[in-house]
C-alpha cells in the first residue's frame, strides 16, 4: 500500500504529477543558484495554511460553510488524525 511508504529527505524524489515536479524543480534551482552565485539557500514549504485568500477546497472553508449551512461535516479516517494550521494574511 502506497500509504504506508515512509518519506523523508534522502528519499528518492520521482514525482507523479506537475504539482510535485514543480517542488522537485523549485529544489533544483535553489541548489544551482547556491552553487553558482556562492549564496546560501533555504527553503520552506508553508502547508496547512488558512486565511482571506484560502482555496475554496481547502478544509478550514469547508468545515467553516457547513457549520454556517448547518451541513454534515465528513470525517475522514478514524478522527484521530490532528494538524497544526497556519493563518496567512
């Protein structure tokens, strides 16, 4: 089951779609820049983050417009899942 592959930095990075080739790309031209112009490079990838300019997919606007709507919320998995989110101005 693909779910329970572990990842983790020195993992092979063989993306299966644009969004993640962009991630891989995005790697690969900060470590040229790096190199080339002898500058160092950080990188972060800001996830779980909610705010005025969220997607309307995203889960905060989701739970939100069915709490409003008086709608089901669904669960997914068991419920014990947890994550910590990040508000965005």
């Amino acid at each position: 089951d693909d779910n329970e592959i572990k990842l983790d930095e020195t993992a092979d990075r063989r993306p299966i779609n644009p969004y993640g080739a962009s991630k891989v790309a995005a790697d690969a031209m900060a470590h040229c820049y790096s190199h080339l112009h002898n500058m160092n490079v950080s990188l972060i990838r800001i996830f779980s983050a909610y705010g005025p300019r969220g997607r309307p997919d995203m889960i905060p606007r989701i739970l939100v417009e069915s709490i409003v709507d008086d709608k089901p919320i669904r669960k997914f998995g068991d419920g014990t899942a947890t994550r910590t989110w990040t508000y965005i101005s």
